[in-house]
C-alpha cells in the first residue's frame, strides 16, 4: 500500500460508523438512458481495472493489496419513498477486504425521473480519480473498447515504495514546521474527550459579481482562486481563535509525474499547511505571503502526513497541544479540481444532486468550488463541537473578509473586523447601546443601519415600485452634501413641502443628516399662515 492508502486504512477503521471515507454522489440521468446497458458498462469498468477489484487484505508482510480476478456487481433499484430515504439506504461502510469497493444503485424519482447513485471508497479513489472513472464509465456504455494503460496504481505503489528518502523536502517541511505551531482554540469552550465523527454541511457562495471581482483581483495578482480563498480561510481562523500561528490541512494531487495524470488512484494526500497572519501585514501582503508558500509546498509534495507527523513529535511535540500524538490539525481547506456539471454520459450531461454529508472527518473542513461563474463553498463541521448558527456566523464572516480585501488590500490585518455590518450591529453595537425606554438612535441612523444589514431589501413601496435601503441612503446622502454646500448650517430649520412620494422620505433624511430640523408646509394652508410659519 501507498503512504496516502495506510493512512486511510487506519483513519477508516476509527469512524464507528465506517463512513467518513466514503465518497458517495448522486446524478439525475439524461432522459433514455437504459438500465441494463448502464450496469453492463459498470461490469466492463471493473472487469478493466484492477484497482476496482482490489481487496486490503493483511498478509505476514502487513496489509497488502490483493486483486480478485473478478467481482460481482449489480446495479439495483432502491424501493424507497423519497431522495433522502434512498440515500440512507444507499450509503453504507464497505468491507476493504471484499471487492468491488465500488457501488451503485439506481432511483426512480415520483415525478418519472431516474437517480444514479455512485460510492467509492477513498482507499481507491479521489478527487481526480472520479473524472476519469466516469469518463471511462461513458466511454463503455457508448460500446467502445478501451487500450489497456501500460502502468496501473499497483505498479506505482511498488515504484514508489522502492524511492529513497527525499532529505531535501524533508530539510523543507523541517524548516516549516518546527518550532511548532501555536494550534487552533476552536471552538474556546473546550472538546469532548473522544471524536465521534458526527458532522453536518453548511453551504453558501459569493454571488456573481463579487465572484467575477475575486477572479478579476487573482488574474491582476497572480494567485490561484485556491490561494486567495485560502488566505480568507486563515484570516477566518486567525479571527475565530485569537491566534497568529497555526496549521491548516490541504489536499495535494499527489501526480507529481506525467503517466500518473489520468492514472486513477489514492494519490491526493493532506499536507500541512501552516499559515502566520501577523497583525501588522497587509492583506496584500497576506496574501502573497500564501502565494509563495502553496508554491512552496507543490514543489515539496512528495513527503507523508505520517512522516511529517512524526518529525514534529521527535522534535518535541506541539506547543499549546496537550500530546505529542495529537494530529498536526484539525482544520482543512481544498479545492475542488473539476465542476461536477462537467460529467456527462453518451453526449448528455449529468445533473449532480449533493448529497447531505453526515460525517465529519474533522472540526472544520471548508470545501470551495465554481459552478456556473459563482463560487460556491461547504463548510463541514464536527457536531459534537459546533451548532449551525456558530458555522453560519462563520460563513458570514468568510464573505466579508473576502469582501474586504477587494475593497482595500492595503489594510492591515489587525484592523479588519470579521463581522459583517449585520453581525456588528446585532452581536456588537446594539449590546452596547442604552435602550430605556428606548434606542438612543435618530432616525437616518436606524435607517443607514438597515441599508448595511438588508441594503437590497425594499425601504419604500409606492404604486408598484420600490426603492430599496441602499438606494434610500445614497439618495438621502447626496441630498444633505447638497444642502451643506447649498449653506444650511446644523441646527437651521429647512421648510419641506413635496407630493406624497418616495422623495419625501429621502427629503426628510436628508435634512436630519445634514444636522438641520424640517418643518413640513402644504400648499393647501392659507397664505398668511404659511408666510407666519416662514417668518417665524
């Protein structure tokens, strides 16, 4: 077996329930598409590869991969009521001594259409691999016969066992590692005694045009979508945990050599990533600063968690971890290769259905992605350690750190706030505010507080149009820089009079943020009254 391969072994057998590496997903097929040509497709995918009929079997040299001639393989139909029940009853541990470690099952939906539910156990796949399974998977339901590769995954796991130590990248993790990271305090109020693998996923994503400006700000800076996002990432943890130095875990491709690109297999492996966002540093400082060590570490990928585990605890463990057999981390961030809406089967393309995830490797795992111009991300989250508003708090606060480096990069770290100007106003400001018997606020107040809390959402309807919070401020801003330089002076009294439109609020706002007082006149009173009301 590969390094990645004992590690998942091992990892595999402490989840209780024998799911927290599976990788199960779920596509809703192209209309025509016959069962029993898609299952003979299948049986042709594992009759080819090797990989899909390997059992993990223990010999008296250790744990070995074993290859059965063949494996039985059936593509059933699932009697269940509703998507959710057919994936529980999809979804269960495989056996790593009994090949196939592939499944699948199909669903008919109530509304006639057909549901494909795939699982693969990690031990012989990943990331990149399930592109090239799929692939291989469309290319025999077409009929067409495929050249046999020259070198499987079995030939690279005896190529690399027989590498020498590499002492150079080693020399570089040392260097990264050690002295030893602060770690993470999350969540503050402390851990269970055992990690019971129970988690949730917390989805949410940037809408298009602030996706279309983070694209924009990489190309201009030269960084990766997957390094900008993970500069936000740390910056999220800096600011959840109060500190400057810890370690973040990062999926790497592992296919470091030509032949092994479209070779499928466990070669993805986590890496430690450590991550120092220093108060004083800029944010466009961070974020070179991330830049030049993700390059660093693709160049020194080819070293194990468990080599570099043990390096640090020989070196003395961890400060501010209890033991040194505590992992290097318990937070990770990775990039989704490839877009699930790029599968397709005979021409026709498979809509990905995401299943909900009920394990959790570890405390925190954000997964980030694009799909149809929009970055998308999901958040898993140990249950055990956090609730879903502490992790929507945190998803809040992602997009406005994001927020904040395309509006000034030249900000220090120190000085932004993670909240967003909902999260300041409800956690922060409004806490702090005397309210008896009522909110010490004036008026235009608690309506720019709205226009940062729900600036899109309607502040004034009239006649079948709406002017929306933020709208309602910038018009109500200008009004009060044009009176300012028109000569009123805070405290002046500014006579109002205006049809009963919008415009009368924006009027009567703009006159309180000026600092003056309004006094409202109808064209309808008398003219000595109105002449009073001016004079006096």
């Amino acid at each position: 077996l590969t390094h990645t391969q004992l590690s998942l072994y091992f990892e595999s057998q402490l989840d209780p329930a024998g799911l927290a590496y599976n990788i199960p997903g779920a596509f809703r097929l192209p209309g025509g598409v016959d069962p029993q040509r898609l299952e003979a497709a299948f049986r042709r995918l594992i009759a080819a590869e090797p990989l899909l009929r390997t059992a993990i079997v223990f010999t008296p040299q250790g744990l070995r991969q074993k290859v059965a001639e063949r494996a039985e393989f059936s593509l059933p139909y699932l009697d269940s009521a509703s998507f959710e029940e057919a994936e529980a009853a999809f979804i269960k541990p495989f056996d790593l001594s009994a090949p196939p470690l592939l499944r699948a099952a199909l669903w008919q939906e109530p509304s006639g259409g057909t549901i494909l539910f795939i699982d693969m156990h990690h031990i012989i796949s990943d990331g990149i691999s399930t592109p090239v399974y799929l692939d291989r998977l469309d290319r025999f339901y077409r009929g067409e016969s495929l050249k046999a590769p020259e070198l499987r995954y079995m030939d690279y796991a005896y190529w690399l066992d027989r590498q020498p130590e590499k002492r150079e990248a080693l020399d570089y993790w040392r260097r990264r590692l050690l002295p030893a990271a602060e770690g993470l305090d999350l969540p503050p109020e402390g851990r269970p005694n055992a990690f019971d693998y129970q988690g949730a996923r917390y989805a949410f994503g940037l809408d298009e045009p602030t996706s279309r400006a983070c694209q924009e700000y990489c190309d201009r800076r030269g960084l990766t979508p997957y390094m900008f996002f993970m500069a936000v990432y740390g910056l999220l943890l800096a600011k959840a945990s109060g500190s400057g130095d810890f370690i973040v875990g990062t999926p790497v491709s592992g296919r470091t050599r030509r032949e092994l690109m479209d070779m499928p297999g466990a070669f993805m492996h986590p890496l430690p990533f450590r991550l120092t966002p220093a108060r004083e540093l800029s944010l466009a400082q961070w974020l070179e600063q991330v830049k030049a060590d993700v390059l660093d570490m693709i160049n020194y990928q080819g070293c194990s968690i468990a080599d570099l585990t043990a390096m640090v605890a020989e070196a003395g463990g961890r400060s501010g971890q209890a033991e040194a057999n505590q992992p290097l981390y318990r937070v990770m961030f990775h990039y989704r290769p490839l877009s699930p809406s790029s599968f397709t089967l005979e021409g026709k393309p498979l809509e990905f259905l995401p299943l909900e995830a009920r394990r959790a490797k570890l405390d925190l795992n954000l997964e980030a992605g694009k799909e149809d111009g929009r970055f998308c991300f999901w958040l898993e989250y140990a249950l055990s350690l956090f609730d879903e508003p502490t992790i929507a708090l945190y998803s809040r606060s992602f997009k406005t750190l994001a927020a904040e480096i395309l509006r000034d990069d030249s900000q220090k770290i120190g000085q932004v706030s993670a909240a967003s100007p909902e999260d300041r106003l409800l956690l922060i400001e409004k806490p702090n505010r005397v309210r008896m018997p009522y909110e010490n606020r004036c008026l235009d107040q608690l309506f720019d507080d709205m226009a940062q809390i729900l600036p899109n959402h309607a502040a004034i309807r009239w006649r079948g149009e709406a002017l929306s919070y933020r709208e309602l401020r910038l018009r109500s801003d200008a009004l009060a820089a044009h009176l300012l330089d028109s000569g009123a002076r805070p405290g002046d009294i500014i006579a109002l009079t205006h049809k009963r439109t919008p415009d009368i609020i924006t009027a009567l706002l703009g006159i309180l943020k000026a600092g003056c007082a309004y006094m409202p006149l109808l064209t309808s009173f008398p003219a000595n009254r109105l002449s009073y009301m001016l004079e006096n």
